[in-house]
C-alpha cells in the first residue's frame, strides 16, 4: 500500500497524540457510494502495522462497493484526519480515522468515493488549480416519543435567525463545540426557515478535507442530537408544505501555486472572471447530469418542486433565490474573494461525489471555453413555459428517474465518477425509483379510492 502513498512521516506524530489523548482503540472509517459511514474498529497500538500494510475487509458487503468475486478490498488511513471523538472517552477512548481503500494489488480502488474525488482534484491541479468548498448544512431536529419513535414534528417553533432561549440554541451550540473538538471548522450556526430546521455553515477549505468535514458533521450532529432524545434528519423534504433541507456549496478555485483566487475580477458587474464564467457554464451545462448525484433521493425531488426557494431553473444570478448558481455580491472590501455558491444540492448527498462532478463539470466549462448564458434576476417561478423557451432556461429534472436518465446520456460526468460508480450508482438508484414507484400512497388513497 505505502507505494502508492508512502510511509507517512505523521505517523510519529499520531502516536504521540494517541498516548497523550489516552487513546484505546481506533475507528478507520471509509464512505459507501451513497456517502453512509462505514468503520472498522481496531485497537489504537495497531495503527503501525495498518499504516505500513492496511487493514482487510470484505468489499462485496459495503452497497454500491464490490461483487463477490472482487470482496478483498485493504483500508489505509490518511494519518492527517485524525480526529478525537468527544463522545466516546474514559474506558473506551476512540478517535477517528479516514482510510483510502486499495485493491489487493496495492491500487487505489476506483469505487472509493474519496478515491473519485481525488481524481478530480488532480484533474484540476494538472491545469493549475485548487478547488476549494464551503458547505451550508441544513437540517430537521425532531423529537422522539414516549416509545423512542421518532415524531415527524419538530422540537420548536422558530423561524429564520430567530434567537431563542429553549433546546434548540443549546443542542446548536453543543453541535458546534463537539464539530470543533473534530477539528472541523464552523463559520456560522442559526435557524433556518422551517420550525425545527437548522442551519451550520463550514468554512472554506480544500475540497477533499471539505468533504470529509462535511461527513464528520452528519454522525457527529446525530450523536450529540441522541444525547438530548432528539434526532437529527438530513432528509431533504420530511415535512410536507414548508421548507426542505438543502446543502448550498461555495465553490472556489485558486492558483495552486500562488493561491490567487482565479474566480474575481474586480473590473467585471458581477466580479467573475473568464475563468469563473467557463466554470459557471460548464455546472449550467451539466446541471441535469450533476443533480443525480448531489440530489440523489427519490425525496430529493420533492424539495426541488416545492417552490420554497429551492431551485427548479437551469440559470445564475446574484440577488436571485430561486437561481440555481449565484455568485453573491461582495462589500467593497471584499474584492477579490468571488465565490460560486450552487443551490440544487441537499445535505443527503455523497459529498465526495458531489464535489467530484462539480468540479469536473466546472473544468469541462474551462477547457471548452464555455459560454455563460445571461443572468436572470427575474422571478423564475412567475415565467410561462414559452418565456422560459425564448430565454433558453432549462429545467432541473423533477424525478430521481429523470435525473439518472440525464447522468446515463452525460458522458462528461460519467468520466468524473468512473466506470465502478457510475455503474454501481445508477444500479442503487433504479432500484430505490422502483421500489417508490410500486408504492401506493395514502395520497392516491384518499383521492382516488371512492372516487372511481
């Protein structure tokens, strides 16, 4: 394996914080295609040996991983992820860490989520950049019942930035604290819309630890919630006509040599570049393809069809909400800091898939010179279908059907995630269309049973 990566020089460092943090046992963790934490558990004075040979564990078990015939998969860990969890302390000390996943031959496994974005990233630093992420994570906090059940009402009755003084504000904070511990940085946290709804906002960081941030977060935020008797559900739409969930992605890219953010252009109305304008083109281009995977759920789509700010348009813009890429204005003392913000995707996503066809999207728009379409200010939801035709502005698929449908015809993003996950995605997700389409809702129930 250490061919491939090398004997990391942190692994002194690493031990040095097991023994100080009085560490007795060690999660390496890895994601399945559909971004679901998997761990293997090993006691901590193991981690030489796993580092030097890595730890075995049967693919063929792990959704969307391996067939029988190719079970043998090896996890490596990247010793710079490593993590306290605060949660698990005293007699059960543990920490975290984030694997690669090889191949018995000592190749890095093309159906390693991680392994798909890194692949990006380095498509992007071959033409000289850095991609950087920050994603808005909003969430539902519900309450259980008296039998542990989990009731589909939430804990309070707040509403955007409200303050208040009840659970919700100290669970946030405790949220945020336990985040911080995890080394995972949190700009900002408040309420959303909806009652119940939450919102934590991530700094910006390179792509690859943005992600495995944005992981972090999803079982830390479940744990803490478990600790009050609450849950937390990153399901986009749980309560029907009221805001969903989204996870809203800034998106830089910069100069991997100098750092200089290759998006601003203080010269230009909207402060984009020609770089940043390819790049836009090219997520616009792709946007029917991409949202397969950054809104992978057949419930995703009913966040994007309820007009509660979620986007249904294939545009951009600045001030608009409903847009699906915004490039937000910037204070004067802000020159230079554009960023792109997409807002189709929801915080059920695989991250490092999400990221991944993002940026090779994006990419796409630069190499080809893309051009970007105008902005529209306008609200979209108030256009006719023939206004929308005249303007050119397309629509986001309106089922998970039709978005596998875009990503099988869309051989851009099909090359982003490879050949194992693109084929082992599209497999998953027609099996979840069909196992809803079979459904019989009480929805029809109540509409059509007496009445025909």
């Amino acid at each position: 394996m250490n061919g491939f990566w090398g004997r990391s020089e942190l692994l002194d460092e690493v031990q040095r914080r097991l023994k100080a943090d009085d560490i007795r046992f060690l999660n390496l963790q890895f994601t399945d295609i559909v971004g679901l934490v998997k761990s293997v558990t090993i006691p901590a004075e193991q981690l030489p040996e796993v580092v030097e040979r890595g730890h075995w564990f049967d693919g063929s078990a792990i959704e969307g991983f391996a067939r029988v015939a190719e079970a043998d998969m090896y996890l490596v860990p990247d010793l710079s992820t490593y993590a306290v969890i605060p949660w698990m302390r005293g007699e059960t000390a543990t920490a975290r860490l984030i694997c690669w996943v090889f191949t018995p031959a000592g190749e890095p496994f093309a159906g390693d989520p991680r392994y798909v974005l890194l692949r990006a990233v380095k498509a992007a630093r071959e033409l000289g950049f850095e991609y950087r992420t920050a994603p808005e994570v909003e969430f539902f906090l519900f309450r259980r019942d008296d039998s542990g059940q989990i009731a589909p009402l939430p804990h309070d009755q707040a509403s955007y930035f409200d303050f208040t003084t009840d659970l919700a504000i100290q669970v946030r904070q405790e949220m945020v604290r336990t985040l911080q511990i995890m080394g995972v940085r949190v700009e900002a946290s408040h309420h959303e819309l909806a009652a119940g709804q939450h919102e934590l906002d991530l700094a910006m960081t390179e792509a690859i630890a943005s992600a495995d941030q944005t992981v972090t977060l999803r079982y830390a935020l479940k744990a803490v919630a478990q600790a009050h008797n609450l849950h937390v559900t990153f399901m986009p739409k749980p309560i029907q006509g009221t805001y969903g969930s989204g996870m809203h992605i800034h998106q830089g890219l910069f100069d991997a040599e100098t750092g200089r953010n290759v998006f601003a252009d203080p010269n230009d109305e909207y402060g984009l570049s020609e770089v940043g304008r390819y790049f836009v083109a090219g997520q616009l281009y792709h946007a029917r393809a991409i949202t397969a995977v950054t809104s992978p759920l057949v419930n995703s789509y009913k966040r994007l069809a309820s007009g509660f700010e979620a986007p249904a348009h294939i545009s951009w813009a600045r001030i608009n909400s409903a847009a699906l890429i915004r490039v937000p204005k910037l204070a004067p003392d802000q020159v230079g800091r554009t960023r792109v913000e997409i807002r189709s995707p929801d915080p059920a996503c695989n991250p490092y898939l999400a990221f991944a066809v993002l940026l090779w999207a994006g990419l796409d728009g630069i190499r080809r010179r893309l051009p970007l379409p105008e902005p529209v200010e306008e609200n979209l939801y108030q256009m006719d279908v023939t206004e929308l035709r005249r303007r050119n502005i397309g629509l986001l698929p309106m089922s998970l059907a039709e978005a596998l449908d875009a990503l099988e015809q869309d051989p851009v993003i099909i090359e982003a995630l490879g050949p194992p996950v693109f084929e082992r995605f599209i497999e998953a997700k027609r099996l979840e269309w069909a196992g809803y389409r079979d459904q019989v809702t009480p929805w029809e129930l109540a509409r059509y049973l007496e009445a025909y």
